[in-house]
C-alpha cells in the first residue's frame, strides 16, 4: 500500500535530488580537475579570456586613477616646485653614480677580459604597471599590463627600485602574470652580500616571507645580511637585491638552519614594476650550443 | 531570464571586482572570497532566483579568470550550496548572532574544501592565518546586514 506521502512526492517530483546533483557535479568538477592538472589547458582557456577581462580592470582603476588626476590637478605650485628641485637633486646624484657605475663596469669588464672570464651579460628594463593582484591564498601572484604585444617571455625577471619582485610565469596576449619572490613555488639562486656565500631561497607563501634552504646550522649567517641574486642561472642579472634575514633558527636536531627573510622589494605597495630584459635574448643563451649537439 | 536576474548579475560583476582588492593587515590576507559572500546572501535573500547548478558555474566561471586549477572553485560553490541549504531553516529561524555562527560555518567549510584541493595537487598549506578570511567575511556581512537593502527578512 502507497502512503500519501509517497504519493504526493512522486506527483510533484522536480527532477534529482539535491544530493545527486551536488554528486553529479563533484564528479565533473574532479575530472575537469584531473585533466587540467594533467593537461594545463587552463593557461590556453586563459590565452582568450584576458582579453575580455580588460574593461574590468580598467573599471576596477578608476577610482585610484581619477584620485591621481584630481590630487595631481590640485596640489598647490609650491608643493610642485618643491618636488621638482627634490627630483632634480635626486637626477644630478644618480647622474654622477651613473658615470661612477660606467667607469667600474668597463673596469671590471677589462679585468674579467684580462681573466678570460666571459663578459657579464647586458640587460635592459621596461617599466610596465600593475593591473591587479590574484585573489587566491594558495598562490602569490601579480598581473602586469603587457604580454605578448611587448614581447614579453615567460621566465623573465621582474624587479621594482628597490629589489627583485619575480618572475614572469605565463604571457597573454596583453598581459603578463608574475609570480612573485614569496610564492612557495619560487627559488631564486642568491649570494650573500657580506661573505659570498651562495643559496637558493624559497618563498614562504602567505605570510610573505621567504626562507633559505640547505645551509647548515653552523653557517655564517648573521640577521640583517643583505641577499643579492648571483646571476649563476643566466636569468636574474648579478646583484639585484632579493632579500634581508630576518631571524636564524637553529637546531642541533635538525640537519639544516632555519633562516627567514623578508623581501627587500615593496611587493604589495607599488604600482608600477620594471621587466628586465637580457640585450642577448635568453632565449639564445639557453638554446644548446653546436658542441652540445654533437654530444 | 537575464532581466528577472539583473541584480544578481550585477552583484556577482561587483563581488568579482572587489575579489581583486587586497585587505591586507600585518602582512595577512584577509581578503574573503566575495563572490562566495554575494551567491550565499542570494541564497537566502531568494533562494528560488539561485540553483546548485547556478553556484557551480559562477565558481567554474570564477576559475577560468582567478583559479589555479579549473574546477576547484566550481566543486566548492557547489558544496557550499549543499551546505547552505542545509542550515537555510536554522539561519531563518535564529537571530542574527545565531546566524552568524552558522554563516562561518558555511565559509569555513568553503576554505577547508579549498584547502583539501589545493594540499592534494600541491602539498603546501598556508598555515593559520588562511582560516582569518572566514572570520573577516562573517564581519563584513555583519556589518552589511545592518543596512535596509542586504536584510534577509523575507
């Protein structure tokens, strides 16, 4: 015998329930998961759809941009006049460093001739701005304006005035996305400035620092040592400053010091970023050379 | 269909927006996911205007432009509208306070979910900070329940 109950919820049966179609949908969701991580088609996905994310952005700026136009459009003369006289001060000194910097690489140049060491490779910077940040806890990354249409390539370094920033980890067509010092994928082969020493530091993740791996508990390491890239990986230019140590954890138990450091580039707080650029291109350094072919 | 759900539309447009603002404070992210914020206020603003399907698709929409992993945000929407539709009578029922509890616990299972997907296919975990977003979604929907426009009162 049918129960009314019964009877009513089949009269007025809607379709699957709830528990199937969350079922239905965890199971699309894992294989699209699985063939993604597989296949990486998301980067290609991605390839069409910043292109339709532009207006966003430029939506998204305008706040902060009509804040500049407005405060730059009212600030008195002599607040003008006076950051003018400060900027030219600021160019006059870094003119006469220039022209030291000149003359100590041509130096060093000649001594690494004199040496038969290959030159120093030559790079230049572009300055490109700072569309957003991704929203995403398990990843530390930036989206800068320019991409292929720059010829941008992934693998690049990204730095600010202060220091390394990144690395540029995919190219679309009018964007580029940078990964950051502090994400936990990212290792950049450093030298320490005080003594040398060489390391590779890894990114912390979320709590934006970054820490130095392999170096035993009893390695010269003292708090406040300036980290600078050494330019051993033919991709980050010699002695672009990385990081500061922060604190030196060290444990007899473990086989390995703990060393934190805090990037010295202002990861959050800029708004534009310079995109180094090797005058050789990379491209042609990494690409194998006859000998190694014959190998 | 578009115009019936036009509010909707635009809200989630904004949601996505302000995803790209930082809240930044002592070197944690306290960004919550606001587009989980928007879908789930909808949920129980008008529950017949949202569809588990709905929440999948904002979430695989949402992975094409933010994700690292496609689908990660689709299978956690979608299990965030199974859970919501769980405590729908309870958050309707208790006061406000109650509802807060409840509404953590729908964001705090958000992050866990995400938490599971991401240390699966990449063996990091973000440490406890990660679990402060929650916090500061359940104080932004405090703060915007007090306004006339975002009252659940049906």
């Amino acid at each position: 015998m049918i129960k009314s109950h019964q009877r009513s919820s089949k009269l007025f049966n809607k379709g699957p329930s709830l528990l199937s179609k969350l079922l239905l949908l965890t199971l699309v969701s894992i294989v699209l998961m699985g063939v993604d991580f597989r296949f990486h088609y998301l980067k290609n996905i991605r390839q069409t759809t910043n292109v339709l994310t532009k207006p966003f952005y430029a939506v998204l700026n305008l706040p902060s941009d009509l804040y500049d136009f407005t405060t730059q459009y009212f600030s008195n003369q002599s607040q003008l006049i006076h950051e003018n006289e400060t900027l030219k001060l600021d160019i006059d000194r870094l003119k006469a460093d220039l022209q030291r910097l000149d003359f100590v690489d041509q130096e060093n140049n000649q001594l690494k001739n004199l040496l038969e060491v290959k030159n120093a490779r030559k790079f230049k910077t572009e300055a490109v701005s700072i569309i957003y940040s991704r929203f995403d806890p398990f990843s530390q990354k930036i989206i800068i304006d320019g991409g292929q249409n720059k010829n941008f390539q992934a693998g690049q370094p990204v730095i600010d005035a202060l220091g390394l920033l990144g690395q540029i980890s995919n190219v679309y067509p009018e964007t580029s996305e940078v990964t950051l010092v502090i994400d936990k994928r990212m290792s950049v082969p450093i030298q320490i400035q005080r003594n040398g020493l060489r390391a590779i530091t890894n990114g912390n993740g979320q709590n934006e620092t970054i820490s130095l791996s392999y170096l035993p508990n009893s390695v010269d390491v003292i708090k406040g040592d300036i980290l600078k890239t050494s330019g051993i990986d033919t991709i980050y230019p010699e002695g672009i400053a990385v990081a500061e140590v922060l604190e030196i954890y060290n444990n007899p138990k473990l086989p390995f010091a703990k060393i934190i450091c805090k990037p010295i580039s202002a990861i959050r707080s800029h708004s534009h970023v310079l995109v180094v650029t090797p005058v050789n291109k990379i491209v042609n350094n990494l690409a194998p050379t006859k000998n190694d072919q014959k190998k | 269909m578009i115009r019936k759900n036009k509010s909707l539309i635009i809200s989630l447009v904004i949601a996505a927006m302000m995803n790209l603002i930082h809240i930044n404070i002592f070197n944690t992210d306290l960004t919550p996911d606001f587009i989980l914020l928007t879908l789930i206020f909808w949920f129980f603003k008008n529950p017949n205007a949202v569809s588990i399907s709905l929440f999948w698709f904002v979430g695989l929409v949402n992975d094409i432009f933010m994700g690292d992993l496609l689908g990660q945000y689709a299978l956690t929407y979608a299990s965030c509208y199974f859970i919501a539709q769980y405590f729908i009578n309870k958050i309707m029922l208790n006061n406000k306070h109650q509802q807060l509890v409840y509404i953590f616990f729908i964001f705090l299972m958000a992050q866990i979910i995400m938490l599971i997907i991401n240390v699966t296919h990449d063996l990091y975990y973000p440490g406890l900070s990660y679990y402060f977003q929650s916090i500061t979604a359940v104080l932004i929907w405090h703060v915007l329940s007090k306004f006339k426009l975002f009252k659940l009162d049906r």
